[in-house]
C-alpha cells in the first residue's frame, strides 16, 4: 500500500518537473523582438547592428539595434533603409 502511494508521488513529481523543464524551453524559443520599428535611425546613433535569422525560436529574421546611448530596437527586416543598415553595421569577420 505504502509503496503504491510513494509511486504515485513520484510520479506527480516527475511530471511537476517535465512540465517546468517545457516552460523553460518555451521561454528560450521565441523572438526577441516584442515590437519593431519602421521609421529610420540616423546612421550616426547606431553603435551595431545584430542580425538574427529565423530559425526554431522564432519564425521571423529579426534585426536588433543598438544605439550609441545603449537603447536597443527591433527593426523591421522589409524596409529597404534596414536592408542597408544590416550590409553596413552588421559584424561579420569575413571583411
Ligand atoms: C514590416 O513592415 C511591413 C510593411 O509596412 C508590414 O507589412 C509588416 O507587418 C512589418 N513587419 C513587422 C514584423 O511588423
């Protein structure tokens, strides 16, 4: 009888814990981005540009700005301004 009940404990512990091991990696797979901005960013504020494909976590290319004062954006990756923000300021080691 006892050993039924600490199988049944295990068990309700053993799903308490998958169910907070999911949560946490649904936490880590989405978008970074909450909103993004389409209005242009003077080039001469922009410290660096971080381009992240889509991918599992996301379905969406996202784009992160970051300003010289250290306020970060999400830019929208159609605008043709951000296209070239992306080709100037993005760190590639390959130059
Ligand atoms: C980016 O801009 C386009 C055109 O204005 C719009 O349709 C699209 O929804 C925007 N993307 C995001 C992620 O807001």
């Amino acid at each position: 009888m006892s050993c039924l009940a600490s199988r049944t404990t295990l068990l309700v512990l053993f799903l308490l814990l998958s169910r907070g091991a999911l949560q946490n990696q649904a936490r880590e797979l989405r978008c970074q981005c909450v909103k993004v901005i389409s209005h242009g960013i003077s080039t001469a504020l922009i410290a660096s540009v971080d381009f992240i494909p889509e991918g599992p976590h996301c379905i969406r290319p996202e784009v992160i700005l970051t300003r010289k004062d250290g306020k970060q954006f999400c830019l929208n990756t159609t605008m043709p301004w951000v296209q070239r923000v992306i080709q100037r300021f993005s760190k590639r080691s390959n130059l």
